[in-house]
C-alpha cells in the first residue's frame, strides 16, 4: 500500500462520525437500487416471459395479412411445405401448428364470444404453459369433442366439468357451424384478459367445424436461444416463401417490448437520482474535511508536498468511502434478493391488478449483468466525481495562508 493511501485511510477514521454517516447513506442507495433494480427487472421480464409461454411462444408464420386480419381465408394451405423447412432448421426447438378463430360459445344458461384455438394437444405444451394450467379436471385427449375452457369462461357460462357446450363459428366456405363439446378441463393462466376469451380444441376438430381440411392458421416456434432472436428472423425469411409473414415476439407485442424500454429507461433516472443525492452528500462531507484541515494541508505543502498528491489523497478518501459503502451495501442488497428470487415477493393484495398486466401474484427478482455493472460501478464513481471541487480547492491555498488560517 501506497503512503498516500495509508494516509488516506487513516484520514477517513478521524473524523469516524462523518465517515460511518457517508458510508450509510451509500449503503442503504446501492441495497435500495440493487432491490429496485432487481424486483423491476423481475417485473418485466417475468411479464414477458408469461407472454410468451401463455400463446406467442417466440415465433409466428402466418399467411401474410393474418397477424392484421385474422379471418379464415387469410389461412396456410398446404403447411406440410413449412413444415418441412422447419424441421431442417437447427435452432428451431419446437413449433406446433394452429388453427384460430372467432366464435360464439354457448351453454344451458348463457353465451359468450370466444377465440377458438385448434391445437397439436403433443406439440403445443413444447411451445406454451396451457397444459400446465389446467387446475380442474384434465388437458385435451384425441376425443375430438374435448374442449378445455379457463375459470373465467367457466363462471360467465355458468359450466363445470363434463357439461355440454355448443362452438357455432363461420366456416371457409360462408356457411355458420356449429360443433359440441364437452368440458375435458378449466385453465387459469396470469392473465385475466386471456382467460377471458381462449379456449381449446384439439386441431383436428376445429379444421373439421371450419371446413379447413388440412390447411391451418399458423405456426408457433420457439427456437434454442432467446438473444438470438434478430438473426434467426433473417434465417427464417430466407427459407420462407414471401407470401408467408415471420413474427417475432418483438413484433407481436411491441407495446411490452416498448414498456420494457421505458422501464430501463426509468431505473437509469432512478439512479440518476440516487448519484446526485450521494454527490451533494460526498461534495458537503469532503468540503468540510477539507476546511478543518486548512492548516494540515498548509504544513503538508510547505514542507515539499505536491498539490497533485494533495489532490490525489483527497480523491483516494472519497473512492475508499464510496467502495467500502458500495460493497457492504452490494451484499445486503444481494442477501436481501437471494431470498426474494428464491421465497418471491408476494403481492397477492394487487393479484387482479397484476394478471391484468399478465402478472402473477408473486413477483421474482432477476439480476443480470447489468444490474450489477450499474450497482457496483455507478456509485463508487458518484462518491469520487463529488470529491472533485473539494479537492480543486485544497490544491488551490497557498502554503502561508494555509498555515495562519484560524
């Protein structure tokens, strides 16, 4: 250790009162933005994340149009020619094919709007949470009458499991039918806007009612990498014929994608914020420091110190105090999410807020490697940006009237 440093250090323990009060308010602004960051970053990515599993999955290929009209003549004929692309690309992890439609679903006691959703019952829980969310009874079989409805539906029909109910949907030629099915099982997703209108069918089903054939609405993919998003969407629309649209996640739901931007926005404000308030705190502290030791400085310079040590010493105070409150503060805050990310942070008084937002009711914090970046580095930085005016004007007294200041 250098001398300099070592005077440093002491200079930080002689005025210990000072030092410790710094040193907390540095540490409770890195635990406090570190949890901040951590429970928002868990917030959006979480509501991301139940997107995703609950119906998007990462990719759609659809017949160009479909995704701004989602009616049956904007539908893929002959998908078996996808199909066999898909199956040649690597980093496709799983895909599932569908069929969509509006509807009316109708019980003994009331009638609602619906979206009827065909599926592959083997392949769509490889791209989505629906057979994970069953909570009543069980997920779809080869019966092409099952049907699978949410809690929601199930209340505004007034159903229960094995009770009839009637599908009517317009079918490719123009004609209105309609179709029976009996409740195999109730889901309850987290988001209550979904669970509103979604309900499934086998796919074979649902071509039959839609006169369909074979032809289908969609694809859904999910690939092997989520980061990788951007390049696997040029793959894709390389070996896709143009009259086939391919959607990302991205494009799917660009208000979320656009809301997670706002929100990273918001926690850099949230530190700006945070590194002001530790700069006044730092400038204010280092200032009076440095008029109490007028005369020391005075002395110091007198007998051969360089001002640029001077300046150096004082800047070293102020980098000690910000790295020892950073770090006691970095572990915890990192103690603090460690139990958070495993026990989750219950919000069941705001449960119907949440899943309006697609939300569950317990919220799981996520630090990634910018989260630690900004807590570990930011603040550090603040404490010795504030530390430079105070030590501009240590540098700047001359030896004598240093030494006769009272």
């Amino acid at each position: 250790m250098s001398m300099l440093l070592k005077i440093s250090w002491r200079n930080i323990w002689r005025q210990k009162r000072r030092s410790l009060i710094v040193m907390t308010s540095i540490i409770i602004g890195t635990a406090a933005v570190l949890l901040f960051d951590s429970i928002s970053m868990g917030f959006i990515t979480q509501q991301l994340n139940n997107e995703i599993k609950n119906d998007i999955g990462h990719f759609h290929i659809n017949k160009k149009g479909f995704s701004d009209n989602k009616v049956l003549s904007n539908r893929i004929k002959n998908p078996s020619e996808i199909e066999n692309k898909l199956n040649d690309m690597k980093f496709i992890k799983a895909y599932s094919k569908r069929v969509l439609t509006f509807g009316m679903l109708s019980s003994a006691e009331n009638s609602a709007g619906a979206v009827l959703e065909g599926i592959e019952i083997d392949k769509e829980p490889e791209i989505t949470s629906i057979k994970s969310f069953i909570v009543e009874g069980e997920y779809l079989s080869d019966n092409p009458h099952d049907i699978v409805v949410s809690i929601a539906m199930a209340k505004k029909l007034n159903i229960e499991l094995g009770d009839k109910i009637v599908m009517m949907a317009a079918a490719t030629d123009g004609s209105v039918q309609s179709e029976l099915y009996r409740v195999k099982g109730i889901f309850k997703s987290n988001n209550n806007e979904f669970d509103k209108t979604h309900i499934y069918v086998p796919i074979k089903s649902a071509q039959k009612l839609l006169k369909m054939n074979d032809d289908i609405s969609q694809f859904a993919l999910t690939v092997d990498d989520i980061s990788k998003i951007a390049p696997y969407k040029s793959e894709l629309l390389q070996v896709i014929d143009g009259k086939y649209e391919v959607l990302s996640y991205q494009d799917i739901l660009p208000l979320l994608i656009y809301y997670i931007e706002v929100s990273v926005q918001m926690m850099a404000l949230m530190y700006v914020f945070i590194g002001i308030a530790i700069l006044f705190s730092i400038i204010n502290t280092m200032l009076m420091s440095v008029f109490e030791r007028i005369q020391e400085f005075g002395v110091l310079m007198s007998i051969g110190m360089r001002s640029k040590n001077i300046f150096v010493m004082i800047m070293q105070e102020a980098f000690l105090i910000g790295v020892i409150g950073t770090a006691i503060g970095f572990v915890l805050g990192y103690l603090v999410y460690l139990y958070f990310a495993y026990n989750g942070l219950n919000l069941s008084a705001f449960t119907e807020s949440l899943e309006s937002w697609g939300i569950g009711s317990v919220i799981y914090p996520v630090i990634d490697l910018n989260v630690i970046y900004r807590a570990l580095f930011i603040i550090p930085l603040t404490t010795v940006l504030g530390a430079v005016y105070p030590a501009i004007k240590a540098v700047r007294l001359q030896p004598t009237d240093a030494m006769r200041y009272i």
